[in-house]
C-alpha cells in the first residue's frame, strides 16, 4: 500500500454520520473562547505570547509539555482536507508515497474501510479513537506533566489518557484497553512513552489501518520551541504489518486557553 495513492485521498463523504462528524470537529476548532495568561509561556515586551522563545522547563528541569495543542497540517495533508470531510489519515503525516508494510489480510480490512471513507469507525458510535488516533484529528487536547505521571486530556469526547513516569514497568498482564497501558521517560530533550495493552477494536487513523492485540506504540515528545511540539511515533505490530514503520506529527500551542466541553 502506497500511502500517497491519489485514489484514497480523494474520497468523499458517503454517509450522514461522517457529515455530521466533520462538523463537529470543524467547530471545535474556533471553540476555544477562554482567555487566561498563562504564567508559563514566554512573553514579548507587550505581554503578548512568545510562541518562538525556548521551551519552558519544569521543576525537575525537564521541557514542560503542558498545555493545550492542536496538531499542525502533515507535509502529505490534501489541501482543504477538513473543509471536503476526508477522515484523516497517518499517510498525511509520512513523506510522499511513503509505503506502509501491511500485510495481505491487514491490506484486505483497510482496503475495505478506505473505499468507505472511514465510514463505520468506532469514533462514529463515540468510541475512543485510540493511539496513535486520537493525536490526528484537528482537536484540541491538553497535556498535564506532573511528578510520576502526564495526563492527555482530550476535548473530543472528553477522554483522557494517563502515562506514568514514576519508574513502573509495564503490566506483565494488561486488560485490553482502547488508549493500552503507557509508560514515559525523558531521554535527553525527547520524553519517550512506549503504550502496549491495546484491543483490537480501534482504528490507527480515521481511514482504517488496523492493529491487533500485540500493538506496540513508541511515541517521541519533543518541545521544540515555546509554540511547537511535535510527535515522531513508530508503530510495531508483527501481526498487521512486516515490520515498525514511523510518522511525524507536529502540534501548535493554543496559548492562554483551555479545553471546554465537548
């Protein structure tokens, strides 16, 4: 499968609750109306946001993620792809023509949910959109860093990730989950959360790229200025694909903000 195919990025909306959805999301976009400085934020002479300066750094002398983001446009994102309802897809967020390593029967379930548009995802039926999922529509979400633990707090259906810092490892028994079991740690600049204990019943990306139970998901936070984080995620799942594969996705601070209710 070539993630650029023309063929996919062109599909339109087929059903009433696609339509329905992309309207949801398109006007949680402008949504954010609050407006409270945040102390955290660098600031110009006329107190405005430094979304330029460095990243600010927490107590322990880590880059603070915290905040409320929204993610940026992929170098591979069809332009105009919110406003013509195309579900969004990882090959947005991959190089042009970037291959996806999916294996036959894997090919087989995502050819039939892409000639749909998406349709039928578990998000259509307010279900979780998972990981890496939940990081790719054009949301807003906010990160808590705090000692031990980073909450993702997302404003689509009022979900909520937690990623523990405080030195555990993995379960060595998981219950299937729809966000698995995360586990984070700073390597140098970059936090590094590793996220096992998956179902199978989400979607990687709104188009319909499938998982099974052994999803592994590696995911590198790195605060790159004051207003940009980014993401590099490599997903790992011998039993869908033939071998890790990797994408990036970069996030613009929504300064002096905070989520409201979906």
């Amino acid at each position: 499968f070539k993630a650029g195919n023309s063929f996919l990025m062109h599909l339109q909306i087929k059903t009433p609750s696609t339509v329905l959805l992309a309207v949801l999301v398109s006007s949680s976009i402008t949504a954010q109306w609050l407006n409270q400085p945040d102390p955290r934020i660098p600031r110009t002479k006329d107190g405005k946001p430094d979304l330029t300066a460095k990243a600010p750094r927490a107590p322990d002398g880590n880059p603070d993620l915290s905040g409320v983001w929204i993610r940026r446009e992929g170098e591979s994102t069809p332009a105009g792809s919110n406003d013509k309802g195309l579900a969004f897809s990882l090959s947005w967020f991959m190089p042009k023509n970037a291959e996806i390593p999916l294996r036959p029967a894997a090919a087989a379930i995502f050819k039939e949910r892409a000639a749909r548009n998406g349709g039928g995802r578990p998000s259509e039926h307010c279900l979780p959109h998972g990981v890496p999922g939940a990081m790719l529509p054009p949301d807003p979400f906010k990160i808590v860093q705090t000692p031990g633990l980073t909450l993702i707090l997302y404003e689509a259906f009022v979900d909520f990730r937690q990623i523990f810092t405080d030195g555990r490892k993995h379960p060595k028994s998981t219950n299937p989950a729809w966000y698995g079991y995360s586990v984070g740690k700073w390597i140098g600049e970059s936090f590094e959360v590793e996220t096992v204990g998956f179902n199978d019943e989400s979607w990687l990306d709104g188009l319909g790229l499938p998982h099974s139970e052994e999803l592994r998901v590696t995911e590198r936070f790195q605060r790159l200025t004051a207003g940009h984080l980014q993401m590099e995620g490599t997903i790992d799942d011998p039993k869908m694909y033939t071998r890790p594969w990797t994408f990036k996705v970069d996030f613009n601070a929504i300064p002096d903000a905070d989520l409201i209710e979906n």
